[in-house]
C-alpha cells in the first residue's frame, strides 16, 4: 500500500542504478529497473507528468549504456493528444505530452522487428483506477508488474540481441500514454509510415512478471501469422511454459495499433491478478526469475523470428463484440488463464457479493441460478441476467466438493 508514501531522493536512485561500471547479472539487473521504475518518486508514471519524464529519461539512459542507436537522432519522441489531465481541470481537452522512448540495433537492414512494452501507469489513479473507485482515496499506483515488468524485460532483450548477426534491425520501444488507451503506439503507427511499412513483426510485452507455479503463459495474436504457434511450440521444449493461446491481433495493449496496420503481432502476459490497476501492484510481488524466464524465451523467439524470410500476416476474425451490459457485478477478478470448466476466482474485493456470500479465492464458479457456466463467456452473459438486490444460488466447486451458497446482489 502506497497511501502514505514518502520520496527516495533521486539522487540516490541515479547513483545505484545509471553509474555501473562493473557489468550486473541479468537477474539483478532485472531487480533494479523494476524497483526503479516502481518507485514512489515516479508517482506512477502518468503520461504528461513529471514521473512519465524521468521514467523516459531513465528508459533513455539504459538504451545508451546497452549501446542502442538513437531514432532520428534521438531517444525521445514527443507524442501530444488532447485529453483530461486529472492533475489540471484548467486543463480540461487540452493537450497532453509525453514521450515514446525508441532506440534500436542498426543492422543496415531493410526490414524491422519492433519489441514494445509500455512504460506509463495510472499516476494517483484518478483514471482507470480500480482502487479509487472502492475506497475514494487517492495513492500512487507504481504498475511494477503494469509494466515496469515489460520495459524492463525490453532492456534485458535488448542487452541479450545487440552484439548478435541479425537480419533485422530491432526496435526497442517504450511507449507512454498506453493506460489512456494506446495513445504513444497510436501516435507511432499514425505519424511513422517509413517505419511501420518496414515492420515484419511487432512483440508486445505487457505485465510479464507475475509468472505463477504452473508457469502459465497467455500468448495474444498467435493467429496474426501462421508461423507463430509452430515457432512457439518448438522454442517451448526446454522452458515448458503451460501456453495460454489466444488468436486475436486485438486486444487490451499497444500490439493493437500494429496489428491494425496489417503487421503480425504477438502479446505476452503472465496473467491477471488482485493488484491489477490497485496501488498494491509493487515491486515485491514480482517473480523476477519469473520474469527472466519469460524475457529470455522472447529473446529466443526473435532469434528465430529473425530467421525467417518473410513473416506471413493474417487477419484474425473477431470475437464478436456484442457489448454487453451488466446491471451487476460480483466483486471478484476472474482467473482469466484457467481453461478448465467453469470461471476460477482469483481474487475477491471486501464488502462486495461474492465475498459476502463466502466465496474464496481458488474456488470454480459452476452455476449461477439456473444458468451452468462452462466458460468464462457463459459466466459473463450470465452477469447480464440478473438485477441489483436479487437473490440467486451460486455453486463452487472448492476442494473437489460442490457447494451451493445463497448471493445477494448490491
Ligand atoms: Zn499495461
């Protein structure tokens, strides 16, 4: 909890993690971007505040000791949106700046691979906050596993790629504005045809750090090329990441924008959890060797990826986007990499009705009312059902047994 939070003088901060001269282990290395970026004195990273800048010029300054070229002269990149800066009502549809942070290894190629992870997060959480909401009071949201996890996995790839023969250039790049909706990787695609059209591939790496016991990966944009699950299912023999695969090229994060530019695309994420959007999502709950592991398959997979003569993009068929609407909610965050029957709670806020009703963590949500819910779909069109204050029988499965309880609806 950040609610009381008090500042590391930055001085410190810049002395222990800029000024090395003696190389750090990868893992270590990993520790001290993150517990960088997710420091209280960034103020959560929110796009057109100070934190988003010293953010950038942190991401900056590692770019330059990996040895990463600068883009067009630069490693910073001005993006502007008109948009509501929650800090400033004076500032109400006025512009907002940040930076995307681009280096890349120059392999005089004509074609790019771009690795991408966004760097900003929800500041003080007056937008998109999941903790303001609940309790009205604001608090720094440090986003360690959202996505200092990611930018630091980049500076890792980038160190493990630059000294290697590729056929590609490879573009590292730290995008801003993605938590006000892909702001920094719109403004790219829109603004930067001479880049986009070279583009192969494009690999997105957005909250990697939180890799469980099962070591359960979800994969985003798998049907965006016909090359990626073999790829993947080859490269994965020796690490056994239990893959979670979705074909999609859209989704919730940056590929997004690439995928819609007709560049094959590729989303890593190591799952949901209860810190999500909350002031809680800090630095000690990473699993760092976690996020070693992952960092260093994708490190893999752009080797391979690097080979190949021509990367096939497809369109992938949409979900359909009926979009629904609920008159309730539970009060609880759905296991969204479980792919067993049923929909799995992974977390439950206090005083909302599936705690109420003494649902637990862990426990396998099989039948709301009369409605079975096979799947994480069934369990959403069955929330679209039901009314505020009715009362249903909602039946887990916790231990092996079936349990009925009765749920009252707020
Ligand atoms: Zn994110």
């Amino acid at each position: 909890m950040k609610l009381f939070y008090f500042i590391l003088p930055l001085s410190f901060l810049t002395l222990n993690s800029c000024k090395e001269n003696k190389p750090t282990n990868p893992l270590d290395q990993l520790k001290k971007d993150v517990y960088y970026l997710a420091n209280d004195s960034l103020e959560g990273r929110e796009i057109g505040t100070k934190g988003e800048k010293i953010a950038a010029d942190y991401i900056a300054k590692r770019y330059e000791t990996i040895g990463l070229s600068s883009y067009n002269n630069s490693y910073l990149h001005q993006i502007e949106r008109k948009g509501n800066n929650p800090h400033d009502s004076s500032t109400y549809e006025k512009l907002i700046k940040g930076n995307n942070v681009i280096g890349f290894i120059d392999n005089k190629s004509k074609s790019n691979i771009i690795i991408g992870a966004h760097y900003d997060h929800l500041g003080w959480g007056e937008e998109g906050s999941l903790h303001l909401s609940e309790n009205n009071i604001k608090a720094i949201h440090n986003g360690a596993d959202d996505n200092a996890s990611g930018v630091s996995a980049l500076f890792y790839i980038a160190n493990k790629l630059k000294d290697k023969k590729l056929n590609h250039n490879i573009y590292f790049i730290a995008f801003t504005g993605e938590e006000k909706g892909l702001w920094g990787s719109k403004y790219l695609t829109i603004n930067d045809s001479s880049l986009i059209s070279k583009t192969d591939a494009m690999i997105n790496m957005d909250m990697v750090g939180r890799l469980d016991s099962n070591n359960r990966l979800a994969i985003y944009g798998v049907g965006t090329s016909p090359s990626f699950i073999p790829t993947l299912e080859k490269l994965n023999e020796k690490p056994k990441f239990s893959f979670k695969y979705d074909s999609s090229g859209i989704g919730p994060s940056d590929h997004t924008s690439f995928y819609l530019e007709n560049i094959p695309v590729l989303h890593f994420f190591t799952g949901q959890h209860e810190d999500y959007h909350k002031p809680t999502d800090d630095a000690e709950k990473i699993n760092f060797s976690g996020l070693e592991k992952v960092s260093s398959f994708i490190t893999d997979l752009v080797l391979d990826l690097d080979k190949k003569e021509k990367i096939v993009f497809t369109k992938t068929k949409e979900k359909k986007t009926k979009s629904r609407s609920f008159n309730v909610t539970l009060g609880l965050i759905p296991d969204y990499l479980y792919d067993g029957k049923g929909m799995k709670v992974d977390g439950l806020k206090d005083d909302r009705p599936a705690k109420n009703a003494g649902l637990e963590k862990g426990d396998v949500v099989v039948k709301m009312d009369t409605i079975t819910i096979n799947s994480m779909n069934d369990y959403m069109d069955a929330l679209g059902v039901f009314e505020p204050e009715q009362t249903i029988e909602i039946t887990v499965i916790r231990n092996n047994k079936e349990r009925t309880q009765q749920l009252t609806f707020d």
